[in-house]
C-alpha cells in the first residue's frame, strides 16, 4: 500500500513500516531518543517495542557509529528500568545504545520562543537536549478526557517525560501536575517552544488507539488502526494522526501552528 505523504508527515500500515530518520540522524555522533515507556503497562499505553525497534534499527543504520541515548522519565512508582524489562527493551539495544532515567540528568532552563507565553518563560529540562545532534520523539496515540475536554497525546503530549517530576510535581511525587495548570492544551504550547521546536523526528504508533474515559492515562480500551505515522515536523505528525484517525484536530496544534508562523525559530 503506498504511504500518504506530505513535505514533512507520512502514514504508513504497521506491518510495512520502515522508518526513515531524518537528515539530522545521518551521520550523527549522539541522537536522543524519547519513547513514551512512563507506565509498566503494555501497548497502546505506551509505545510498542516492535515500532521502536523499527526506530532504533533505522536510527542505527543512518549512523552506524552514533551513541543512541535513549531518554524517559516514568510517571509510575515503577522504575524504568523495571518498565523497560517488562517491556523487553533491553533486547533492542545494541552496546553503542544506552538507557537513562530523565530525572537523573542534569538540567538547564529553556527559553519560551514563543511570541504569547501561556505560563512559563522558561521551562527546566535535561541539558542534554543540547548535546546531541539529532532527537527522536516516539509516541502512542492516545485519548483521555481532562476537565470534561478530550486531549490527545501523541509525538509532543510525549515530551511530558523529559521534564523533572522534582520541579513539576503537585499532589503526587510520580507525576508533573504542575504542567497540567491551568490545563495540558495550554502548556503544551509553552512545551513546543520550550524544547519541543528541538526535536527532528516524531514518530506516532498507532498500531491501535488508546481510549480512556476518563483522566486516567493507563486504563481504558485499545481499538485497532493499524498505522504508525511520522516525519520531520512533531505538529504535522500529530495532526495528521488525528486527520487519519478521525479525532478533532486539537486546540494546542491549530494554536502553535498559528503562533510558528513569521516567527521562525533558530535550533
């Protein structure tokens, strides 16, 4: 089946997937890779280790000699490194492949390009976002419903786990309640201008849809789509997600999109 494809969005099925890194990965010495793996929960909760694998693969075949860092941050009292064994990643990486803890890292503030800040003028996140060449978001497709309001998760809703639950937390130490004030839509705006404007790659598994009916991001209903979707631009993967899936564009993609353009933003 041939792919959908646009200058920097494409949908493929899940079974002929291959991805094509972006120019930024050829030849690279260090490419960060951020997979959504917060929850000891199987896919469509989070990514499945067949489309990252795919990831990885690709990533390792465009630099044959990088250091690949792979980087979350959980939102579980499980450690990811227990997450990452119930998950069988392990079995994917190669000796120049390396697991880390996002909360270990340490961090810098990030200036808020954005020309309309919604809450923060700088958000803290790991320096190490500035020490590779090249960084890969790989996110699951999910639904969940906050303050009666349906928000999509996807490549940048997935950029949640780069920030320190030390800085972020509210009521709950496992958490980043913080960037849920006054809601996710807007702050993720702030969060693409932050660090998400960063990242050259965005991939998004949507094998099958995660459904909840409620806030609650772990528990709920997967239902088959049979596609992952990726390229160079975190909003226009996302939007074509949605696009394809049939799910409303969300708030925060039309308003970065809007608020990206005449504002060019240097890397």
């Amino acid at each position: 089946m041939p792919s959908q494809f646009s200058a920097i969005a494409q949908t493929l099925p899940t079974a002929s997937f291959i991805y094509q890194p972006p120019i930024a990965a050829h030849q690279a010495q260090r490419i960060l890779v951020k997979p959504n793996l917060g929850y000891p929960v199987a896919p469509p909760v989070t990514v499945s280790m067949g489309v990252l694998g795919n990831v990885l693969k690709a990533l390792r075949q465009a630099s044959p000699n990088a250091e690949i860092l792979v980087v979350e941050g959980v939102c579980s009292p499980v450690s990811l490194g227990d997450i990452a064994g119930r998950h069988g990643l392990y079995n994917l990486l190669d000796e120049g492949m390396r697991l880390i803890d996002a909360d270990t890292l340490p961090l810098i503030e990030y200036a808020n390009r954005s020309p309309q800040p919604v809450r923060f003028k700088t958000m803290w996140a790991p320096e190490l976002l500035e020490q590779v060449d090249c960084r890969i978001s790989v996110g699951a497709f999910k639904r969940t419903i906050l303050k009666d309001e349906p928000l999509i998760s996807a490549s940048l809703k997935n950029l949640y786990g780069l920030f320190p639950r030390t800085k972020y937390k509210a009521r709950s130490n496992h958490s980043r309640g913080q960037l849920h004030r006054p809601s996710v839509p807007l702050v993720l705006q702030d969060v693409y201008f932050c660090i998400g404007h960063l990242f050259d790659g965005a991939v998004v598994d949507a094998e099958r849809r995660f459904v909840s009916h409620d806030w609650k991001p772990d528990k709920g209903e997967a239902i088959a789509v049979g596609k992952v979707f990726f390229g160079d631009d975190l909003i226009e993967v996302d939007r074509l997600a949605c696009q394809t899936i049939g799910e409303n564009i969300p708030s925060y993609l039309d308003a970065i999109s809007q608020l990206r353009k005449g504002f060019p933003i240097p890397k």
